[in-house]
C-alpha cells in the first residue's frame, strides 16, 4: 500500500500545488481561465489524439465494455437521485448531484494517471468511458434536471442543449481524429507528430494543477455552503458505490459471456474511482443548480480519492 501511495503521490500533490498557489494568491485567479484554455484546447486534446492515434480505442468501445458502462451510469444516476432527492433538493438540483456522483475526472486527471500507473494500454478503456460520458450521462443528467422546471425548455431541449455542448467540446473531437488516423494507418510527418508530443506531455502537468486552482477559485468566491449532509453521501456515492457497482456489473457481465476482459474491467473500475469531474460545477451553474454544493463535492471526492483511489489501486492492479 505504500508503495502505491508513492505512486499515486505525484499526481494528487499536483492538484494540490495548484489549489495552495491559487489559494494564497501566487496564481492570480484571473490566470485561471487562461490556464484552463491551454489545457482544454491544446494539451488535452493533443494528449488524446496522441492516445487515440497509438491504441486501440475502438475496440474498446465494443460490446462489453459500452454495456456495463452505460448500465451502471443509469443505475448510479437513478440511485443518486433517488437517495438524495427531498424537499429542498428538487430534480435540478439532485440531477446534477447525481451527475457529480457518477461523472468521473476522467480527462482531466484519470488518463494521465492511469497511463502513468498502468502504461500507456490503459488509455484505450479510459478514452472510450470519456466518450460515452460527454455524450450519454451528461446529456441524460442535464435532461432530468429539467423534470422540474415549469416553462418551454423541457427535457428534450435540454438533451440537445447538451449534446451542443459535446460538439462544442474539443475534447471528443481530438479523440474521433486519433480514431481516424490509427484506423486509416496514416502516418503524421516527424515535426507535425513530435508537436503533437511536446503538447502532450504538457497535459498531465498542466490538468493536474489547473483542477487545483479551479477548485481553490470554487471554494473562495462561495457564498453559501450546503451542508455536510448533502455533500458526504455524493462523495461517498461517487468514491465508493460507483467503483464497486462497476466491478460487480464487470464481473457478471464477463461471467454470462460478454466480451470484457479483466485489464479493461480493471481500467474502468479504476476510472470509477476517480474524482468527480471538475466540470460539472460549470454545467450546474449554467443550469441554475446549487452549484456552491457540487464544487464542494468536487474538492471533497478530490482530496479523499487520494486514499480511496490509492486503496482500488492496490486491491486491482
């Protein structure tokens, strides 16, 4: 275990570095969104075509794998809600809590980690779950929390409001052009790929300490703050029930046939045992959500998945 915890180190004090730089004002958090650009338009994507480009992720997306993800998303949705839903917490606000619950830093933070950890084969499984989550869960989260708001914009409107923003997104595109390249065997000239590398290797670096100071600019201009208990049972949905649904759904799915093999079982288990994604507070605010109480689930699951993450390493890799 503590060789895993020095393993795993690295990347959470990344996290950590950027929350303590933003927080005691070295990095200004008007440098924030610029940061957060080069990460989101240059080093990510660069990072993922890289992936995308040199691994398998298409098979990955077959059969099993997308079956026992897209399962567990519906059940994890529709247990969060069900679970935290109540008199002051309506659709909006329990669907993105759901949402937080069950939407992992995957691009952020779990490819580099995991291909760090694991070797670069374990970006394949990673990539495909951040594909079915930027167009599936998010769009069925962003739908259900629109159950409850009176008005024109129905559930249907916000679906497709949301799968606009996934085409907006540079992230699914740079992965569907790596797609593109290792399936048509296409070679990228020596100076244009090596490009591509030098991006890349920023993105670990780079997302790590970003999601530090997005979380630290989160926690200094709150005004209100939920309560421990509507935040403690979305990070423990999301830290715990999440990994341990995943891998029970893995395992009967391989045991009945299905084509899942136990390294990309291992990946997504993995996956579902990071974080919730940074992003989700952006969306909850867009939406009108509380979204005071998803940042704080955010930077809870965050610093606590430094444990719980390290512990799923140790018990599957």
């Amino acid at each position: 275990m503590l060789d895993v915890l020095a393993a795993t180190f690295p990347f959470f004090a990344l996290v950590l570095a950027g929350y303590v730089a933003t927080w005691r004002g070295m990095l200004p958090q008007a440098a924030i969104a610029g940061l957060n650009s080069f990460v989101l338009y240059f080093s990510l994507p660069a990072m993922l075509f890289r992936f995308g480009a040199t691994t398998p992720v298409v098979s990955a997306l077959g059969g099993g794998l997308t079956a026992v993800w897209l399962f567990c998303t519906v059940v994890m949705v529709g247990f969060s809600i069900a679970v935290t839903m109540s008199g002051r917490i309506g659709w909006n606000d329990a669907s993105f809590g759901a949402l937080v619950a069950t939407f992992p830093n995957t691009g952020y933070m779990g490819v580099p980690l995991l291909a760090g950890l694991l070797g670069e084969a374990a970006a394949a499984p990673a990539i495909a779950t951040i594909l079915l989550d930027l167009v599936f869960t998010s769009s069925l989260c962003v739908a259900l929390s629109r159950l409850g708001v009176a008005g024109t914009h129905g559930a249907s409107v916000a679906a497709r409001d949301a799968l606009a923003g996934v085409v907006k997104n540079p992230l699914p595109w740079s992965i569907v052009a790596g797609i593109g390249v290792y399936v048509s065997g296409i070679e990228l000239p020596k100076p244009v790929f090596r490009t591509v590398a030098l991006l890349a290797d920023a993105a670990s670096p780079a997302a790590l300490f970003t999601i530090g100071a997005m979380l630290a600019r989160a926690r200094m201009t709150e005004t209100t703050r939920a309560p421990a208990s509507e935040v403690v049972p979305l990070v423990l949905i999301k830290l715990v029930v999440h990994p341990l649904l995943v891998l029970a759904i893995g395992l009967a799915a391989s045991d009945l046939g299905l084509p899942l093999d136990r390294a990309s079982l291992t990946v997504i288990v993995l996956v579902a045992a990071l974080p919730s994604a940074a992003n989700v507070a952006v969306l909850a605010e867009r939406f009108g959500a509380d979204s005071g109480r998803i940042a704080r689930t955010i930077l809870l699951s965050t610093a606590a998945a430094f444990l719980t993450f390290s512990a799923a390493i140790a018990a599957l890799a």
